[in-house]
C-alpha cells in the first residue's frame, strides 16, 4: 500500500509542475493562470490535453511545439519532475498527516517562488501574501508548529532580512537585497517557524556565496537573486533537520 500511495502522490506531483509552469511564465507577465488555456507562446495554437502530459508530452514532441516545432524551454519538464520528487520526498518523510499536506504546500508556493525570482529577479505579491496567510491558517491549528511560533519565524524572518538590506547597501553603496527577499524570509518563518528562520539564512548564504563566486570568477554575472537559495536553504530545513509532530490524519 505504501508504494501506491508514493506512486499517486508523486503523480499528484507531476501534474502541479505543470500548473507551476503555467503559474511561473504568466505571473509575471500579468496574466491571468487560468485563461486563456494552455497555448504555444509563439504559434498561439492551443495545446491539446496529450500534448501536455507532464514530463511525458515533452519527450514524445522532442521538446518542440506540435504545431510550429519552435523549441519548448528544458524548464518546464524539470520543473514537473522536481515537484515530483519533492512531493514524493515529502511522503517519505512525513507520511499520510496533517504535516504533509502542511509541507506539500510550502513546497509548492516555494517552488513557484524560487523559479519566478531565478528568472525575473521579482517576487510577486499575488503568491507570496496568500502563501503566508496559507502558512498562518495551518499554524492556527497548530499543525507543525503553533500560531506563536510562526508569528515569531515571520517577524525574524523578515527582520533579519530587513537588517541584512540596511547593512548591505551602506557596505556596497547599493541595494544588496530586494523587498522579495524580505517577503521570502516571513513566508519561510510562518511555516518553518525561528530555528527554521535561521537554518534557511545560514545555508542560504553559504549555497549563495559559493554559486555568486564561482559566476564571479567566470565573469558570467555579478547580480544573482538570493529567493532561490533561501529557499533551498529552507527545503534543507524541512526535509533534513525539521521535527515534525506527525499528525495523523483520521
């Protein structure tokens, strides 16, 4: 029974990659998840449904539109396949509770987050806000850590984030970190609650430092999003260090 249910939630998994997809190109771009249906950005033509079975419809099509064979980006089969495993590593760790679906959320909302702020360097409101009231709701009912707790991770959070902006734009004489990464950090502590707050930051950093020093010495960039790695750093919590009250449902 186990492997069915890893089987069903991994799937589960795969078919939300495919709706972050849709959430990661539109969102920015101010247009609506919903409508119009999922189309080929350059033809305009309209994807049928066996067109766009996760992971599967890109390797059948070779990566190109059915229609116009204009390439279709890497993104968006990795991006299914990542909440796939995600989610399939969620089950493993947390089984059928309450702190699953807590965790399967935050990934979720993380994901679009990270992927959103790698590409755009932005971290939209409209996902953000709903993903820490989201994180507030389960706190409220005390599923993982409690309504105190997660205050506590969201004002240290965004705290410690604020101070890091100050301290760096007087360092460097420019703005070192952006408002999304503040926002970021308060959503993390809602679900993931201080200690959360502060393992995200450390291994935030160290992965961010040393992915910035390698592209600084291969003179690739000297501007890289911080959203991505925070929220590395707070997968590293939760799947690794996190203690979970595992809470059974039924």
């Amino acid at each position: 029974m186990r492997w069915l249910y890893a089987f069903f939630i991994t799937l589960v998994g795969l078919v939300v990659g495919s709706f972050l997809n849709v959430c990661i190109y539109r969102i920015p771009k101010g247009m609506s998840i919903l409508k119009p249906p999922s189309h080929c950005p350059h033809c305009g033509r309209k994807i049928k449904f066996y067109d766009n079975i996760p992971v599967i419809s890109y390797i059948i099509l070779g990566g190109k539109c059915r229609y116009c064979k204009a390439k279709i980006s890497i993104r968006y089969p990795l991006v299914e396949l990542l909440t796939g495993l995600l989610f399939l590593v969620s089950y493993l760790r947390f089984g059928i509770t309450w702190e699953l679906l807590k965790v399967l959320v935050f990934v979720t909302f993380s994901e679009c987050i990270a992927f959103i702020d790698g590409e755009h360097m932005i971290v939209p409101d409209v996902v953000s806000f709903p993903a820490i009231a989201v994180g507030l709701l389960f706190a409220l009912f005390s599923v993982g850590i409690t309504l105190k707790n997660a205050v506590l991770g969201a004002i240290l959070g965004a705290g410690v984030m604020f101070i890091f902006r100050l301290t760096g734009k007087l360092i460097f004489q420019r703005e070192a970190l952006g408002d999304g990464d503040i926002v970021i950090m308060a959503m993390i502590g809602v679900f993931t609650g201080p200690l959360g707050v502060f393992i995200s930051i450390l291994f935030g950093s160290l992965l961010g430092s040393i992915i910035g020093i390698i592209l600084l010495v291969k003179k690739k960039t000297d501007i890289l999003p911080f959203g991505p790695f925070l929220v590395l750093g707070s997968f590293i919590y939760v799947f690794l260090i996190q203690y979970s009250n595992y809470l059974t449902i039924g």
